[in-house]
C-alpha cells in the first residue's frame, strides 16, 4: 500500500508562458515562487500551505485541449475557495469565461474556466 501523504503539485504544459503568468498570477493572484535553473522554461506557483502548480513550456504536448468550451467531464484540477460569489464576481470582472454550477451532484457548488492554452480550472465550496 502506499501511505499519501498530499498532493504535492500538478504540471501543465503551455505554450506561451508570458500569457500563462499573467493569467496565473495576475488574473488569478498565485503567488509564484522560485523554481529550478531547468533547460527549458517554466514557472512554478504556490497553491495554499503545501500545493503547487508548475507551468512547463511545452508547444508539442499532447495533453493541450484544443477546444475552448468549458466541458467539466475533461481533465482538470480543482482548487477549494473560501468564497463561491466572491471567486465568480473576480473571475468575471477579469473578462473571465466561467461554467457556473452552483447545485452540482458532485456536493460542490462549482465554477469552471480556463486559462490560455484551454486547461480546465474548478474553484469549488461546499453545496449549502
């Protein structure tokens, strides 16, 4: 058995990293942090007290969506948020794209969008 103890970080590939900075850290206000003299590009980001995002510059992946819907069944990554109203009201005053679902049967209300290269993004607070 393999005994977790959290989920230290996602990666994702990007293909342009300075619209994916500006999205990550000033659209959604991460807090990027050092990160490792590597031999390609990237930046790292801190999420909360132990996660981490790290952005890896990438143009050939295969991993990159193609389509820019908001399809909630595709791969993503979710993030917990202090505030539903609060996370929906900042992310649409940035021109932010948003899938709102707020009575989900996942017990989350949640809000999808995503960033530059089209990887989904859930903030999510417990259903009332």
């Amino acid at each position: 058995m393999i005994e977790i103890d959290y989920l230290h970080h996602v990666s994702l590939s990007v293909t342009d990293l300075e619209k994916s900075k500006e999205f990550y850290g000033e659209v959604l206000g991460f807090q990027e942090i050092d990160r490792p003299d590597f031999d390609f590009p990237g930046a790292w980001y801190q999420i909360g007290d132990k996660q981490q995002l790290h952005l890896i510059v990438y143009p050939h992946s295969e991993t990159i969506r193609k389509s820019d819907q908001l399809e909630s069944k595709e791969s993503h990554f979710a993030i917990r948020v202090k505030s539903y109203d609060q996370t929906l009201e900042h992310l649409k005053n940035r021109g932010i794209k948003v899938d709102e679902k707020p009575n989900s049967r996942s017990g989350f209300a949640q809000i999808f969008c995503q960033d530059p290269d089209n990887h989904l993004i859930e903030f999510h607070v417990p259903q009332k």
